[in-house]
C-alpha cells in the first residue's frame, strides 16, 4: 500500500485531470422535467465510421480480452452513431452518441464535446451525452491492451480521428434533423441472458425510444439493453461492434430501412448472452 501511494505521489500532474477540467465543458442539462409539452419532436441521426481505412497498415490492439493481440482484419466496423432530440419546448436540443469501443475516458469524451462546442453549429445545446457501446472486439480506447500489461495500447492517430469523426457524426445529426413523433416501448426478452458471477441478477428488459419523421423518412430507433458485447469470444482477433452491430442489421432488415443506436445498459460482472458458451464450441 506505501508503494503504491508513494508511485502515485511521483507521477506528473499532467496524468491526472482536475475537476475544473472534468467539468470545463459539461453543459447545464435541466435539473427538472418540463411541464409543458412541446409542438413535437424534432431529431437528427448521423454516423461515421471509425474503422481505420487498413487496419492492418499499422498496430491496432483489439480491446477487452488479451494484451498484445493486434487485429488482422475487420469483420463489422466501428461506428460513432449520434441522435439530436429537441421537444420543442424552448429549452433547446440534447445529444446522445454511442461509440463502438469497450469504454471511453472523461477526458477523450469532453475533447469531443470541446469540438462540438466550439464549433457553434448547434445553438441551444443543453447537454452531449457519449457513451460506449462496450464492444470487447474493438480497437482499444482506453489503452489497457496493448503489447503488455504495463504498456499503452492506444494509437495517437486513431484516436484522433475517432474525436474528429465523433464530433462530426454530432453536428451532422443536427443538420439532418426532421420534425415528427417520438414512440417509447419496452418489452421483456427471454433466455436471452444470464449473468456468469454471482449474484446472479440481470435485467431483461429491452427499451426502445423510436422517431418517425412527419415525411416518411427512416426511423430512428434508440434500443437500450444490458449485455456484455462479446459474443466473437477472446480468441477473436477481427475489429467489430459485436451483436449490436447485427441487431441495428436486422432492425434495418425488418422494418425497411432504420437508423438504430445502441445504448448499453447495467451489465455488471457479469452479465452475457445465455448461450454464449455454446455458441463459442460451436
């Protein structure tokens, strides 16, 4: 414990963030729910594909297994997926923007959220929400699986890109915006899940927020779901946004035509696919 204290001690500021900079571009958000219901919705959707153009030009660590396992190709790829919602009330537009990765730190997610800001192409923004999608088959994010342990697995080039095509797929979603109706449903799935460490305890509930635009256009659908994306197994050494990639596939496949974001949810330790071990021996 003295070690390890007298390490963190010695390691330069710069490795740490403050709180002033953690929050330097939080927006304000509403502490409160608006009483008043607004003239319909009005939202966005747009994406960029974050997959490097030859991935195995240069290193790119697969994240979420094994260090030191660089990816040989690219089954699926990596998408940041962004949806702009405003309820018309007069208080402005939020974002919420899913990334295909196995996690994102506060400082990469407010280096987005500062290009956004600063660009001044969405007026009245009232908050930029960024998530991961947790993906364990994508390009490392975070830097916890590189060559060792000990070393960063994170490509400065890449990462980047990912914060500049982030940015892009939010002011784009923006720009894309439509005017029409806002459906919320959930529905109870099962044998779809189980959870690998005790206590046993998930939630099988599937949420869907779904937009339809007043000409007929795609819908956009918003599907929340709590499963760990790792059905490729750890020996997989192919980039891709593991099952939610084919869900937004098959979403796409049955209704026509649709723009679909995934947002992760509760997953503990941990929760998966029911018959993932099957599948695996398969």
């Amino acid at each position: 414990g003295m070690l390890v204290t007298v390490i963190i001690l010695l390691l330069p500021k710069s490795m740490f963030t403050t709180e002033v900079a953690e929050n330097q571009y939080m927006l304000t958000g509403d502490s409160v729910f608006s009483d008043v219901q607004g003239d319909g919705w009005t939202v966005g959707f747009s994406q960029s594909v974050l997959t490097p153009a030859d991935v195995t030009a240069d290193t790119y660590y697969i994240a979420g297994y094994n260090t030191n396992n660089p990816a040989t190709g690219v089954l699926d790829d990596m998408y940041a997926k962004a949806v702009y919602l405003d309820d018309n009330t007069g208080r402005g537009g939020v974002v919420l923007c899913a990334i295909d990765c196995v996690g994102i730190s506060r400082s990469d997610i407010n280096d987005i959220r500062q290009i956004v800001i600063e660009s001044s192409e969405i007026p009245s923004l009232k908050s930029i929400n960024i998530c991961a999608t947790h993906t364990h088959s994508a390009i490392d994010t975070q830097g916890l699986w590189g060559k060792a342990f000990y070393s960063d697995g994170k490509n400065d080039d890449f990462m980047n890109a990912l914060k500049e095509k982030t940015a892009d797929a939010i002011i784009s979603a923006y720009k894309a915006r439509e005017n029409g109706n806002l459906y919320f449903g959930t529905a109870q799935t099962d044998g779809l899940l189980t959870d690998t460490r005790t206590p046993v305890d998930y939630d099988s509930t599937l949420t869907s927020i779904r937009f339809a635009p007043a000409n007929g256009g795609k819908n956009t659908y918003i599907v929340n779901f709590a499963c760990h994306a790792e059905m490729l197994g750890s020996k997989t050494n192919v980039v891709s946004a593991d099952f939610p990639a084919y869900m937004a596939k098959e979403i796409d496949a049955q209704t026509g035509g649709a723009n679909v974001v995934f947002v992760n949810g509760a997953i503990g330790g941990l929760v998966t696919g029911a018959e993932i071990d099957t599948f695996l021996k398969v």
